[in-house]
C-alpha cells in the first residue's frame, strides 16, 4: 500500500511542478520574444503580466467548445486528452535533481526512476503523435486534415532522427536508465572539463534540432503554420480543447529542454557544497538553470528563423538527419570499440 | 578569415534579433502613455468661441458644402439685434457632425472662414450607441470661457485637455499655397487656445510685402 | 545633385555578365521539389476559369459536387464516387495571408496546388462611382482610399490628370514637395510589403521591425498632413500645406533610421537558408508573362523587365534627382523581396536630394480659379471671398476633355482616366490598379507549386484588395 501512496504523492508532486513550471514557461516565452522583437510583451494581468498565462486559460475554461458538424465526435474528443496525458506522462522519468538521503533511504527525484527510461520516453513521445493525427482526421474538416497530414510524416521522420540521435548518448553511458546516464556524466575529463555528453555533439544538434520538429516549434512549426493551414490540425478545436492542445505543447517543449539537459548537459550536474539542504537544493537549481537556458533558446531560434517548407523538411530529416546519425553512430562505435578493445594494430 | 564569415552566413539573423535586446521597446502603452500628437492632427472638431464669448460660427454652411462625406448639417438664423450670438448677422442656429460618417479630411476646417470649426488632438469617441456619435453644437461648441465640451466624462483613455490643443492644420492650410502668407497671423484669437503662433514655413527667405493684420 | 552614395547596390544585371552568386548555386539545388520545374501551362490555360470559381472539371457532375466546385444543396453523395485524388480548399476571404480578402480557389492533390482561380470583389465599394459625384476639390478623399498603402500615390495621380485637363503649371515647390512625399510613401510601402512577406514565411521578427521603420514614415506623414494614411493631401493645383517647421531634419532622421533598419532585413534574411529555400525559385514570372499580363511596378523589374514611370515617363520633374531602378534576373519571389530593398534605398536616395534642393517659393497654383485664396485675404477682398465659396462649394471646374495619367507608384503604375464634360465634377473616373494585373497572373504563377509556395508567392507579390476592388 504504501507503495501506492508514495507513487500517487510522487505523480502528484511531478504534475503540479510541471504545471507551474509550464505557466511560467508561456509567460517567459512571450516575455522574451517580444523582447527581442523590440516590443514589451504582456504587462497587465500581474505583476509584469505574470499571470497573463493562467488569465488566458480561465478564458478558454469560460468559452463555448464548438464541435464541428462532421466531427468524429469521440476522436474529436479524445485527441486534445491524449496530447496533454502523453505530454505529462513524458515528464514522470526526467529526475530533476540528485537523489536524496533521508534516513538511510534514498529517494530519486524522477517521479518514476525505471530502467528503460530512454525507450518509455521514445514511446511515449510516439504516441503523443496520434494526439494530432487524430485532431485533424477526426475534425472532419480539410485545413485540420493537411496539417494532421504533415504532423504525421513530420513527427514520424523526426522520431527516428531522435530516436537515432540518442543511441550513441547509451553507447556512451552504457545505460537506457536516464538516472544512470546523469550519474555517468558526473566527475570531468582531465579534471577540468565537465564530463557532460555535450562532447556528443552531433547527437546533440540532431536532437536539438530533432526537438524542434517534436514539439511542433518555429521553424518546424508547419504543423500549425497559421500563414499557410490557417491553424494546422488545432483549426477546429475553440475553449478548452484547444487550451488543452496549446498545453501540451508547451509541457512538451518543457520535457525537450529537461531531457537535453540530463542526456546531453550532465542534469543536475554542478558544484555543490554547504549544508544538507543545500545538498539537495543545488542539484535542482542547476537542473532548472540548464533547462531554462534551452528554453531561451528554444525561443530565440523562433524570433530568428522563417519557417520550412514541407518538402524541404522532409528532405532536410531523411536526407541529412538520419544519415549524419548512422554515420556518427558508427563513427562511435569505431572509437569505443578502440577504447574498450584497444586499436587492432596495438 | 572570409570563409569564416561565409560560414557563420546562416546565422548572423541570430545577432540581429539578439541585439534587439540592448534597444528600448517601441511600444507606446496605450493609454497609461499617449504618444505625442503633431500639431497638424486631425481630431475630433470643436467649434470655437471669439475673446468676447461670441461664437464664431456665422452659420455659413460652407463646412457642409464641402464635406465629402456629407456629415454636417448646419442651419443658420438670424441673429437677435438686441444680443448677437455670433460676430456677424447670422449664426449657426443648429449645427450637427455624424461622427460615423466623419473621415477626419479636414475639408471643413479649410473652409470655414471664421475659424469657427477647427480640429484638436482628442479621437476617442468611440461609443456603443450609434446615434451618440451625432455631435450635437452642444457637445462641439466650447464654454464662453473656452472650455471645451465632450459628451464623455473624463477617464483614463479621455484626456479633456486635448480638447485644447490642436487647429495646426487651419493654421498650416491658412497661406493656401502662397509663399507671402506663410508665417503670418490670419486667424483672429479664440476663447479656447487663445492667439495661435504662425508656423516659421519659408518666411526667412521670402518678403512680405503686404502683411495684412491678424 | 549628390553623387551616389557608394553603399547602393543595384541588381542591375542588364549590363553586367550575371555572375554566379550565393542564391544562383541555391536556386539550382533543390533536390526534392521545386515549383515551375514542371512544364509551364500556357498563361491563358491556367487562366481560362470561371468567372467567380474553377470550372467544372470532369464528367461526373457527383464529382464536381463533392470537391465542392459546384454546389447542390439537396444532393447526396452517392457511395461509388470516391475521388481520392484531389480535393477543392478556399484560401481566403477569411484566410491569415490572403492580404485582406482575397479568395484562392484552389484544387489540390495533397499538398500541391493543381488549379487555382483568384476570386476578387468581397472589398468592391464603388469607388469609381463615387468619384462621380465628389468634386475635384473633394476627390482626392475618395482616390485615396483606393490602395490605401501608397495614398499620396493615389493623390497624385489624381490631381496630375486633372492638371492636365486644366493645362496647368504647378509651382516647383509643390512637385519637389510632391516627389518627396510619394518616394517616402514608397518606402513605407515597401517596408510593410516586406514585413508582411516575413511574417507569410514564418519569419516573425521581420514582421515587426518592417513595421517599427514604417512608423518613422507614418509618424512623418502624419506631421505634415495630420493623418497616418488617406491623407487628402496633394490636391489639384499643388499640396494642401507646406511642410512642417523643421521637416529636413525629421527626414534626415527617417532617412538614417530606414536605411538602418533596412540593412539590418539583409542581415536577417539575405543569408538565411531557410529564407533562400522557401524564397528562390518559387513564383516565378517570365519576362514574356509578365508583358502579357500587363504587371508592372517591382514584379516586372524582379522579371527583367525595365520598366518604371520614373524613368519612361517623369513626372513633377523627378528626372531631375538621380537614382537607379534596380533589376532582377529571375523574377522569382527573391528577386522580387530584394528588388524592394533595393527601391527603398533608391527611394530614400530621392528623398536626401529633394532635401538639399528643395526650391523656395509657392506650393500651390496662384490660379484663383483652382486654389482658394489665403485665409487673409478673405476678409481684405471680396473677390478672395466670393472665391473662396465657390471653390468650397461647387469645387474646381475643369474644362470638358479626357486624360489619362499614371505614376510610377509602389505596385506598378497607378492610373487615372478621367472623363469630364465639364464642370466641377469627373463624368467618369477609371483607375489603373497595378494589383489587379498581378493578381489575374496568380494562376501562372501558382500552378503545380505547394501550399507554402502559394503564399511565399503572393507575399511577394504584394497585392492591394483595396486597390483591386475599389
Ligand atoms: S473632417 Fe471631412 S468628413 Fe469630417 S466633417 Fe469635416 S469635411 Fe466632413
Ligand atoms: S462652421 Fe464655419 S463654415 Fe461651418 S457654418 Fe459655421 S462659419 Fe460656416
């Protein structure tokens, strides 16, 4: 039982953390492109419009849900649920901070430290697809349907490009467990450089750029491209259901940024000292720091770059993505194998 | 080093947003700040008053003549020997601007040749009510004391005092194209903004040869 | 007359060998699809539509019904007809990038574009007709709303036909100052034109810093005729005022502030391969189409094509400034967004010597008979007076005749045909919109190309519904 109440405060906890950090994150968001399109962003619900976020989603709670006449009703239903529920779900496996000790017993701050994280975390990402796909199908209307159309094929290429882009991240930490990969990304090499998978770097461009497309965000944003499909697949969806697709869009670029973080930027990885409770709390500060850090990036790409066209997208993943991949992977293995080996002419 | 920059060719769109960083923001938060307005804006009409509290209106219907949106309508009466509304031997009796029709053309202002209708720097008169957008002579006419009228209280987008300002384009139109006016003083003063300077124009170079008085 | 300033540099490829540049190695890269690679149909193939939608297509009448080219309320669609195919999408007239309300009836065959038929008129406010009941004194009201981004253009045009009827010398004064007026309105032009062609790419920031230097320019319209747009300024006989106290410096300031921003769009953009791949290649229009089509203005010259009024044939003596019409090679979208940086600069190149020769002197025709008196003289003369209410009144009157006049306007030539009979009041006004032209060449240029293209296309070609409807 007691079990079962721990997991429940643990989902709790990771939502209700990641619901905040998502409300500040559209602020922040907002704050920061406008800033740097020389305009000053929201000011007036709150303090610097700090609450302008949640003053939005009372809105769209407050407004009519309009089902179109030709919707697949339930389809049409369900889709905005499982994009929020595959958004969150992604979120349970990133631990935040170093484990805690507290009475011999050591706690993770993941909310669900398993094994396989890497593979939960593909395959949960995999369905957040469908989310979309059926939006636009079940809309039952056509500028829904092209974008449902391109988010499929764009999200699917894109998937294999991440999902190939975080093999050498496991040849390298020699662990699917995302814990084991921050904790392998501890300590320096030669003392002073941070031994930080960053060294990885052309996993981590194609993942960053693999995020991008992932979490539908300028200048892969043609999903929704609102100049060309007018709203993408998110067209026919008003209120809530559409608060509810914005969410899970924002959640996702949250998790993008968490998981670039701990596979790629060494997680809560950073000097610590002082008392136990700064013990626990710098970890996490340094976590949120790096985290913020892509986000501002994540941001700064949308301000600078025009958007894709879809072939081009297309032929930019399969074409360029995938092959750099494979070719690094196997680049990679060459060299551990040399490392573990030794080099056949030694 | 120029292959350098070649490479770095994609991404010099990054600085330029980045920069932007370091520049204030343009925008005016309307309506904690308002921008300032020029002289020559054209805002909503008042119909002026001269020092002595006459009004200026001779009831002319020139203004009504020449709006190309047809939105004033003006009708003029005698005026009482015993006491003078206006300067002259009529005076605008009724006098009414659709302000849904207006488009701010300043036609009227052109034509009015007592500088009775003139326009000042205040434009919201938005309203939810359509037939609250025909301004009576009521809410045009200023107070004797040149006070300006507005069918709207005051309030955080209404600043009464921009009722004040203004009559820049019956100033800047006033010379009608001629070099020798420019510079010159040919309105009389009103109650409400008092003797108005010329603009300078191109006065430093041309002479005056009849400047006739204000 | 200044010499150029060494900065300009000009697409003018007439002269030059064409080199082989950063774009060219670009346009000659698209591996996977480019628009125009198919066989071109003939201009009139992808024209011949109908006249408010595609034509029926194919034999089967449940067809047409079900893609929605044709509509029958009561008919069902029967189970065996199932066209997997292709399907009709109305772009427009409610549309984020259709520039106001254009309406693109599209067939489309996944994501490629197979027919499109613009659809025009949801704007029409029978502006033509209206000019026929407004005075010459009154119309430049109503002319200037027509393309409202180039309204000191509309003005102009106006007022030079009408001049010409009334065989009529403005002063020098009024047409530098006119010339001043309408190159800065190009530039504003062109600056949304550009900004908004950023945002239709996706290129958000572009959108915003397009319009943070147009303010500049509307901040100085408005100081000297009191309106940011549809100013009624340029009037028959001259220009309603003289400009402002202290007007060379607010345009030396307009003139650095513009040219900075306008560097810093290059910067943004020029490089970016992003930019390049939805921009290169991707709309284009034959020099031989763009003839047939009758498009001027920058999406000519994007094409090769050298034509501007300015040079043709000039008017308010603007062949006495110096300045470069720049030229593109390809007349695809590219050329055509570098085409328009390149004008603003020409156009701000204009401005600075209109500044340093401004002459001295009257801004209106002294002709009582067209210009009202000065506000002194009403109360000194009785003639001023009586001339003073005639001209406000029953406005100018001009001698019976036709004239036709056109400027060189941010589009291509504006125009105006007046018919008059005499009086004060046009028997008949017809405009020359440049947009229209470029907007019935939207199936030449649209044809088997993507979605994405078919706005990058349109952007580019910087339509005014305003102007096409009136
Ligand atoms: S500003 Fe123009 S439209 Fe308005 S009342 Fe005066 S003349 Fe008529
Ligand atoms: S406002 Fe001026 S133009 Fe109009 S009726 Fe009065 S005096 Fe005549």
């Amino acid at each position: 039982m007691s079990v079962f109440i721990e997991a429940v405060i643990r989902v709790v906890i990771a939502f209700g953390f990641l619901l905040t950090t998502v409300l500040l994150l559209v602020w922040v968001e907002r704050k920061f492109v406008s800033r740097l399109q020389n305009r000053i962003g929201p000011t007036r619900a709150g303090p610097f419009g700090i609450l302008q976020t949640l003053a939005d989603g009372l809105k769209s709670f407050f407004k009519e849900g309009i089902t179109p006449d030709r919707a697949d009703v339930w389809l049409y239903l369900a889709a905005p649920v499982i994009a929020v529920v595959t958004a969150l779900l992604m979120f349970l496996v990133i631990p935040i901070g170093a484990p805690i000790e507290i009475n011999g017993t050591t706690y993770s701050l993941a909310a669900m430290d398993i094994d396989v994280g890497l593979l939960y975390i593909l395959a949960v990402s995999s369905i957040g697809v469908y989310a979309i796909t059926l939006a636009g199908w079940a809309s039952g209307s056509k500028y829904p349907l092209l974008g449902s159309v391109r988010a499929s094929a764009q999200m699917i290429s894109y998937e294999a490009a991440m999902g190939l882009a975080l093999v050498p991240v496991v040849m390298f930490s020699g662990s699917l467990s995302i814990s084991a990969i921050v904790e392998s990304q501890q300590g320096t090499f030669f003392g002073v450089v941070p031994a930080w998978n960053v060294v990885l770097f052309p996993s981590f461009v194609v993942f960053l750029i693999a995020g991008f497309a992932e979490t539908n965000r300028a200048p892969f944003d043609l999903v929704e491209a609102e100049q060309e499909i007018v709203g993408g697949y998110h067209t026919e969806y008003s209120g809530m259901r559409f608060a509810l697709f914005f969410l899970a869009e924002y959640i996702s670029v949250f998790n993008i940024s968490a998981l670039t973080t701990v596979l790629f930027l060494g997680g809560w990885s950073g000097p610590v000292f002082g008392p136990t409770v700064l013990q626990w709390v710098l970890p996490i500060f340094w976590f949120l720091l790096k985290t913020w850090l892509i986000i501002l990036f994540f941001v700064w790409v949308r301000a600078s770059l025009p958007r894709m066209r879809y072939d081009q997208l297309m032929a930019f993943g399969w074409k360029k993505l995938i092959p750099l991949t494979l070719g690094w992977i196997i680049l990679l293995s060459i060299a551990l194998g040399f490392r573990n080996f030794g080099a056949p002419w030694a | 080093m120029s292959w350098f920059a070649d490479m770095l060719g994609p991404f010099r769109g990054f600085a330029v947003t980045l920069r932007q960083l370091s520049r204030p923001a343009v925008t005016t938060q309307y309506p904690d700040e308002k921008r300032v307005k020029p002289e020559r804006f054209h805002g909503r009409h008042v119909l002026n008053r001269n020092l002595d509290g006459t009004e200026k209106c001779i009831g002319c219907e020139l203004c009504a003549a020449v709006c190309p949106a047809k939105c004033i309508y003006v009708r003029g009466a005698d005026n009482p020997p015993d006491n003078p509304v206006s300067e002259g031997e009529r005076f605008g009796f009724v006098y009414e601007i659709n302000m849904l029709r207006c488009i701010f053309c300043a036609l009227c202002v052109e034509a009015c040749p007592t500088e009775a209708i003139t326009m000042t720097h205040l434009f919201e008169m938005s309203t939810t009510d359509r037939t609250e957008a025909i301004y009576t002579k009521d809410d045009l006419l200023v107070e004797r004391d040149g006070t300006p009228n507005h069918p709207y209280p005051e309030s955080p987008l209404i600043n009464i005092n921009e009722l004040r300002l203004g009559d820049g384009w019956m100033r800047a139109t006033s010379p009608s194209g001629r070099a020798d006016y420019e510079g010159v003083v040919q309105w009389s003063p009103s109650a409400r903004t008092g003797s108005m300077p010329a603009e300078v124009g191109q006065s430093g170079d041309i002479s005056h040869e009849e400047t006739p008085d204000g | 007359m200044t010499n150029p300033p060494d900065d300009v540099d000009t697409l003018d490829a007439q002269d030059s060998e064409p080199t082989e540049s950063v774009e060219d190695a670009r346009r000659t890269q698209h591996d996977m699809w480019v628009s125009g690679t198919e066989e071109r149909l003939p201009y009139s193939d992808a024209t011949n539509e109908g006249a408010q939608e595609l034509l029926p297509s194919s034999e089967d009448p449940a067809l047409d019904i079900q893609r929605g080219i044709s509509v029958d309320d009561d008919f069902v669609v029967p189970e065996r007809v199932v066209d997997k195919e292709r399907q009709i999408i109305n772009m427009g007239p409610q549309h984020p990038s259709t520039h106001g309300v254009l309406r693109l009836h599209m067939e489309l065959e996944g994501e490629t574009v197979r027919r499109v038929k613009p659809i025009i008129g949801y704007l029409h406010t029978g502006m033509e007709k209206t000019a026929e009941t407004l005075s010459y004194s009154q119309g430049s009201t109503n002319v200037t709303r027509m393309d409202y981004l180039a309204p000191f253009h509309n003005e102009l045009v106006f007022s030079l036909a009408a001049e010409q009827l009334l065989t009529l010398e403005v002063p020098e004064r009024a047409s530098a100052i006119r010339i001043l007026m309408t190159e800065l309105n190009r530039v504003a032009s062109h600056l949304l034109a550009s900004a908004t062609m950023g945002m239709d790419v996706g290129a958000i920031s572009m959108m915003i810093y397009g319009w943070r230097e147009r303010e500049v320019c509307l901040d100085f319209f408005e100081k000297v005729t009191g309106l940011r747009m549809n100013h009624n300024y340029i009037r028959v006989g001259g220009v309603a005022a003289d400009l402002p106290d202290g007007w060379e410096d607010d345009v030396m300031f307009l003139i650095d502030k513009v040219s900075a921003g306008v560097d810093e769009y290059e910067e943004l953009l020029n490089e970016n391969p992003i930019f390049l791949d939805r921009m290169l290649g991707v709309g284009v229009l034959t020099p031989a189409e763009v003839k047939q089509f009758g498009i001027t203005g920058p999406v000519a010259r994007a094409s090769g094509v050298d034509w501007d009024l300015r040079k043709v044939a000039p008017y308010c003596g603007i062949e006495q400034y110096e300045f470069d019409v720049p030229l593109g090679r390809h007349g695809d979208s590219f050329d055509r967004y570098k085409i328009r940086i390149d004008e603003i600069r020409q156009s701000l190149r204009i401005a600075k010597q209109v500044v340093e020769s401004m002459p001295l002197g009257d801004y209106r025709s002294l002709d009582a008979k067209v210009t009202p008196p000065p506000r002194a003289r009403i109360d000194e003369s009785m003639e001023a007076l009586i001339h003073h209410f005639k001209l406000f009144t029953e406005g100018v009157n001009i001698p019976p005749g036709t004239a036709y006049q056109a400027v060189e306007g941010p589009r291509g030539e504006v125009g105006a045909y007046i018919v008059s009979k005499g009086g004060p009041k046009p028997w008949r006004l017809r405009w020359r919109a440049p947009s229209f032209a470029v907007i019935q060449a939207l199936p030449a240029m649209m044809t088997d190309s993507l979605i994405a293209d078919v706005i990058a296309a349109l952007a580019s070609t910087d339509p005014v519904l305003g102007d096409v409807d009136r």
